[in-house]
C-alpha cells in the first residue's frame, strides 16, 4: 500500500502528501475514518503508539496506520499528472537491424 502510495502520490485525508514521515494515529482498535464498511484493527502486538510516522509504524506492524493509508489512497482518486512526451517514445535495441524500405 505504501509504494502505491507513493508512487500516485496520495494524500491523507487532510490533503497532506503520504511520505515515511507522513503522522498518522497509530492508536489500536481505532476505528478507520471514511470507510464504508466499519473497521478497527488491533495494532500487531496490540500495543496503541498515538501519533506515529509511517517509517515507524512500518518497522513496528501498526496494522491501524496502514487499515487508514487504505482508505486514503483508495478514497479518492487523484488525476495523474501527464508524463513528458518523451515518456511515450518507444526504445529501441541498438543490435535491432534498420526495417527495410519498401521498394
């Protein structure tokens, strides 16, 4: 979830960009916000950590971090930003014989 995260660019639901140093509630059995289907997992070790950054909740399995991350990247869809044209060019092996012309 986290390197989609990253990779889209999502942001919580306060707008903030998700990075490892993105504060999230690592409270376990805390309910997560903007879901339809209620849910509140316990933290791995069932331990609550309050405030707690991403690369920390990561290296410590606070489920409660990631069940809200879910919902913020998955909530709503962020428009992608249009690639450079370069982006599209198609590569080409450099042993890749030249086509042919047509006579």
């Amino acid at each position: 979830m986290l390197a989609s995260a990253l990779e889209n660019e999502s942001t919580t639901q306060s707008g903030n960009l998700i990075g490892l140093n993105t504060v999230y509630d690592g409270t376990s059995k805390r309910p997560v916000v903007g879901s339809d289907t209620p849910f509140n997992p316990q933290n791995e070790d069932g331990r609550s950590y309050g405030p707690i950054s991403v690369q920390k909740a990561m290296n410590s399995s606070v489920n409660s971090v990631f069940a809200q991350m879910i919902v913020d990247v998955t909530l709503k869809p962020r428009p992608r930003r249009p690639r450079s044209p370069s982006a599209y060019r198609t590569r080409t092996s450099p042993s890749a014989p030249p086509s042919a012309s047509a006579p």
